[in-house]
C-alpha cells in the first residue's frame, strides 16, 4: 500500500451476466493498493449497496464512491429513480424543480453509499455542434445556469453527497468530443471570464467539493496548447488563485483521448497522470492500468518529479471530503412521493416542438429509428417505452415499416442521445432518411404519423417538415416512459 495510491479513483462495471464479480480481482487490487475510492457504472441498488458496504468494511482508508447522476440515481443504478436530463429541468423556469433533482439524487444515492454525484454539468449550452454537452447542460444563459448550478450544489451537498461542477473551464465551446480526441476552444480570454466561468464561480460560492477538469485546450487561457487537465495555468493560477478554489480538483476519465493527446504527456497513461498532478489535480479518475499508474506516481515521487508536500496536501483534501461524505442512512431514504414525484417532473417535459399533433388512434404501430448503436458500450434498452405502453392497457406492435394492418397512428420513435465517442449532437443521414420514409409509408396508407424524438428540441430542425414532432430530450426509460404517457392521454 502506498499513499499516492490514495489519489486513484478506478472505475468498476456491473455485467448484466456476473454483476460484480467479474471485477473482483481488480477490486481486491485496488484495495490492497490503498486507492482512495471507486466510481462505478450500473448495478441493481441491492447490489451496489452491498459493494460499497464492503469496500468500505475492507478498505483502510474511508473511500470516495462516485457516480455520473446528472440524471438521477437511475442513470446508473436499476431500481432508483431516473430524471430528465438537466436541460429539460431547466425549461421548466423553476429553480426550485433543480433543487429537488439534486435533493432525490443525493438522498437515493446515499442510501446505496454512493457519496460523490459527478453533477452538476457547468458548461453553457452555446454550441449546437458540441457532440457532448448537448441536453446535459443547464442551458446557455451564464446567469441562469449558475443560479441553478448553485442551487443543485447546495441542495445535492446538503445531503451529505460531494456535488462536482464539471468541465472546468467549460466544454460548452467545443466541437470535437474529448472522448476521442483533443478540442481546442478557440474563444477569447474576456468571452471565457465573462460567460463559461460564471457557473463555477456560482459553484465555487455555493462551497462545491469538487471541480471536474476538462480534457480540452484552451489557447487564450494557457498558450502552450495542453488540455486544462494538464495546465498549470489553468489550474493552479486561475482555478486556485483568481478562482480561490481550495477544495478537490477531480480529472475527467483518464481513459479518454482527449488528455492522452496533451502536448508534453509523453502519450503514457503514467505520463499523464504524473502531469495531471504537477498541474494542480488531486485525483485521478477512472486510470486504465492502475498498477501502471501508481507505479509511474511512486516514481516521481520519489525522484521529486512529482512534490512530495504536493502530493500529501491532495490526500490531505481527499481524506477531509470523505470523512465529510456522510454515510448511508436509511432514514433519509427517498419516499414514495419523493419518487413519484421523478415521474411527474419526466411528464412536464414532454413537449410538441413542431406542429399541431393528430389525435392518437389504436392500435399503435411503432417504427424505432435507433441512431445510438455504436460505440464502446450500449445504449439503454428501447423496451421500457412499449412495456409501459402495455401497461396503461394500449395496444402497440414494433414494425421496421408501417404495415398494411391496422389504422392507428404510426409512432416513429427517433433515438439521438448525446453520447460519448459518437462525435456528433445531430442525426444521421440514415436516420434522417429512416424517419422520412416511415413517414411516407403511413400517408401512402392514408394514416397520420407522429414522430417522438428522444433528443435536444432542436434537433426538429433537422427532419424536415415529414410529421408532427414531439420531444422527449433524452433516451433512458424515465423519458420512454413518460413519452409513452403523454402518447397514452392523446390516444382517443
């Protein structure tokens, strides 16, 4: 066990055929290492419940357990409750429905021991080309999504859960996905001080834990082209002194190419992390070969590369933040209106974009235009929608084209989630064409037709006038099912 080991945060997957204990050897690894906690993606909540009991039961350290939660605790974990993506929260003009996202995230999260939330995303939407930020954004306006970026800080910590404002100093800008590669945002200095960073100093005010570097280079802020992860500048100088950040400053996943291909990181993972430090991080997220990495530490440590001093003050801050997290409690456990409530505040988002919607007649034939498939993991199942369709008694088939049998409406269910390593926030020509084509099939039958996009709003745009649309904003099965119900009250 070494300290420096105390400054890795591994990631551990659920399997859907082994759950966890495909990762066991791993954990006991990572354990025996000394690192200073997890994040783990996916799992049913009893047993990520009984995960974390464990790590913690054996772990000598107390352990930061994180999680992506922009969406709820059901955006990882099975059985919790899924929320809108941010965006749509904040359509809704009330600062107070943000307060209670954070509030049912955090008290969820922590009844399974999950104590870091890796929300609230601080970028400004103000790129429809970002392949990445997209509907995960509290929206364009800097003052707007800084009074909600403090008020889901607030509500979120209040909980005893780490909030984490992430992508500092903003990935709002960018046009590239730093999953795959290096951004550069080539905005002014004065349009970044004036604009992306309001948010994060909003956080910084509210008393975030955390702050989530980006993976993206910034030229007016640090000259020499490296991604903010790595820049001395952008970390030390402006984070930590203009900033007055003194609390844990986390990397994005280290697994992603955007950091790798940092100017001067020498391409190795230990490069980088060593790099990461010497520029201002405290831990390092989601390391691919942990063994590597904390060997690569070690080194530079001890031959000075890396700031001994430097290095403690980081476990020093890790270490204040986890006895902060307070532990699960069963007594804060959400309530059955806490949860109902998710489901209503998915309702409210539902919303025509473009025309006026038919009335909805049955039985319902559903053409799926999937434009998520791709990519190092899967997208969410698209069964929730039919199943909670069928649950409200409505008679639905799934076709690849409308069918000369039934006279009900056609749904054309169009999937274009932001998702990482997919390069790009609109639809494909295929896509495009899937739609069109669906459409055109049900007036040659004389039908009415009804596209339900599961993506940003303005994504319409995109499809031509080929049908009604209606938005969903996002993919995960709170949104198929609220879809699915707004289409259930239009049926007559």
């Amino acid at each position: 066990m070494s300290d420096v080991a105390q400054l890795l945060i591994p990631a551990v997957r659920w399997d859907p055929t082994s759950g966890f204990e495909g990762e066991r050897a791993n954990i006991e690894a990572a354990l025996a290492m000394g690192v200073g906690g997890f994040i783990l993606f996916g799992g049913d909540q009893e047993s990520v419940r009984a995960l974390v009991k464990w790590l913690q039961q054996r772990s000598r350290v107390p352990l930061l357990i994180g999680a992506d939660m922009e969406r709820g605790a059901g955006q990882q974990f099975t059985g919790a409750t899924g929320l809108p993506p941010l965006a749509a929260i904040a359509s809704l003009g009330d600062p107070d429905l943000v307060r209670r996202a954070a509030r049912l995230t955090a008290r969820e999260a922590r009844t399974l021991g999950v104590n870091w939330d890796y929300a609230p995303v601080c970028d400004l939407d103000v790129v429809p080309e970002n392949p990445i930020v997209g509907t995960r954004s509290l929206g364009s306006d800097p003052a707007i999504v800084a009074k909600l970026a403090a008020e889901w800080v607030d509500a979120c910590q209040s909980e005893g859960v780490l909030a984490c404002a992430k992508h500092f100093p903003g990935h709002g800008r960018t046009t590239a996905d730093s999953h795959a590669e290096l951004p550069v945002v080539t905005a002014s200095a004065d349009t970044l001080h004036n604009t992306d960073l309001a948010p994060f100093r909003a956080a910084i005010d509210a008393g975030v834990a955390s702050v989530m570097t980006a993976h993206v280079a910034y030229p007016a802020l640090d000259p020499s082209g490296v991604p903010a992860t790595l820049s001395r500048e952008i970390l030390e100088w402006l984070l930590r002194q203009r900033l007055r950040f003194d609390n844990l400053v986390v990397t994005d996943a280290l697994i992603m190419e955007g950091v790798r291909q940092g100017e001067g990181a020498q391409g190795t993972e230990g490069a980088v992390a060593v790099r990461a430090l010497q520029a201002g991080c405290d831990l390092l997220l989601y390391p691919a070969d942990l063994r590597a990495v904390e060997a690569a530490l070690r080194q530079a440590v001890q031959s000075r590369l890396l700031d001994p001093e430097r290095v403690q003050r980081s476990i020093r801050r890790r270490l204040k933040w986890a006895q902060w997290a307070s532990p699960p409690n069963e007594y804060r456990r959400p309530s059955g209106s806490d949860v109902a409530w998710g489901a209503l505040l998915a309702d409210r988002c539902v919303h025509v974009v473009r025309g006026a919607p038919p009335p909805v007649r049955g039985p319902l034939e559903v053409v799926v235009v999937d434009d998520d498939l791709g990519g190092p993991y899967p997208a969410p199942s698209r069964e929730p929608f039919f199943d909670q369709l069928r649950a409200d008694g409505r008679s639905v088939t799934r076709v690849e084209t409308p069918t000369g049998d039934s006279r009900g409406t056609v749904i054309v269910a169009l999937f274009g989630d932001v998702r990482a390593w997919k390069g790009r926030p609109g639809y494909s020509p295929a896509a495009r064409q899937a739609v069109a084509a669906a459409c055109d099939a049900a007036r040659r039958q004389a039908r009415d037709a009804l596209v339900l996009q599961f993506s940003h709003p303005r994504l319409a745009a995109e499809l031509g006038p080929v049908a009604p649309v209606v938005s969903a904003w996002g993919g995960d099965s709170v949104m198929q099912q609220a879809a699915a119900r707004w289409i259930g009250r239009k049926i007559v």
